[in-house]
C-alpha cells in the first residue's frame, strides 16, 4: 500500500514537473510574425563564392522559405531539416566531414532551419564547412 501511494506521489511530481517544462517553453519561445517579409540569404559554396538571394514571403520559418524557393535539398532529421544540398552543391559528412552552417546574421543559429523565425529585413547564410 506504502509503495502505491509512493508511486503516485511520484507520477504526480513528475506530471507536474512537466507542465511547468512545457509553460516556461511556450512563453519563451520566438513569436512568429505574420504577413509579408523580405530576407536575404547568401550562400557560401565550398570554393568560396558566394551567391545572394532575396525572397519576400508570408511564411513564419526559414526552412519553409528554403523549401518553397527549392534552395535546398533536405532529409528529415533527428533534430527536424538537415540540409544536404544547397544552390546545387552537396555536402556528404560521411565522405569528408562536410557540411552546410546555418548563420542568423553574424551569429551560427541556434536551432535548425525549419525552427528559425524570420522577421522582415533578416539575414542569413548557409556555409560549406568541413569539420
């Protein structure tokens, strides 16, 4: 009988400590901004040209952007849009520890393509990089 109300004391802390997990993330994650944007991606190939490319859109996150504009090419991952090609050029890690650095700004991003807001007047770039 202990054990049984041990174990419920135990699934309530636990339910509770997952609400509270999930309120601190939903009051501070990145609000989106709605309607049109325009934002700037440059892209920095393995030989080091770069190329830029304006986009205006309504959409909310890069990754949609990236995909619509057909920019990249990406596996679903398991931290959500790996990018494995992008402007035509292919990284392989597997081959030579290659691949494409997402910047927001100066800044490498925090999170993956498909979880970066834009807001209008954003800037980006994805980089060839070999590790």
């Amino acid at each position: 009988m202990k054990a049984n109300k041990k174990l419920a004391a135990v699934c309530i802390a636990a339910a509770v400590l997952v609400a509270a997990f999930v309120g601190v993330y939903v009051s501070t994650r990145p609000q989106t901004q709605q309607g049109e944007k325009t934002i700037l991606v440059e892209v920095v190939h393995g030989d080091q040209t770069s190329k830029e490319f304006t986009f205006n859109t309504d959409f909310e996150y890069l990754g949609q952007v990236l995909e619509a504009e057909e920019l990249v090419v990406f596996e679903d991952g398991a931290y959500g849009m790996f990018i494995t090609t992008v402007d035509g050029e292919q990284a392989v890690y597997e081959e030579d520890g290659a691949y494409w650095a997402l910047y927001e700004g100066e800044d490498y991003a925090a999170q993956g393509a498909d979880q970066t807001v834009i807001e209008d007047g954003d800037e980006f770039a994805l980089v060839y990089t070999v590790a």
